[in-house]
C-alpha cells in the first residue's frame, strides 16, 4: 500500500488556519512595539524590538502578495 501512496503526515493533510496566524503576527507585532516603553535605558533594545516587529510585519504582506498572484498555495 505504502507504494501506490505518499507517505505524509497527518498535518499535511489539513490545512492550517492562515486567518489566525496573519492576526498572532500583528498582534506579536504590536506587543513588541508597546514594550518600547518601557524602564530600559539603552537604545539596543528598541532596535530589536523594532526590527523583530519590522520582520514579522514584511513576513505577513510578503505572504498576502504571494497568496494574491497565485504564486503560493
């Protein structure tokens, strides 16, 4: 049976809620900003907390452009 079949994992077979995952990526997004404000004194902090918020953001519209010209499934 395993010849005429691919063997696959049962994740594979449902797929995942990608509604769910663009609103956990903005709001970590805006987590990350908010703990801008906070009691640190040195600038290196914010500029991770930024570039991290920066990243996840390009990952969400990078999908949605991929998504809309069909180039991802």
């Amino acid at each position: 049976m395993a010849g005429s079949e691919p063997v696959t994992s049962p994740d594979q077979h449902k797929p995942g809620h990608r509604k769910a995952g663009r609103i956990g990526a903005v709001l970590s997004a805006l987590a990350l900003l908010a703990m801008i404000c906070g009691n640190h004194e040195g600038r290196v902090e914010d500029i991770w907390l930024v570039g991290l918020a920066a990243l996840l953001l390009i990952i969400v519209i990078g999908d949605a452009v991929l998504r809309r010209n069909g180039l991802r499934s």
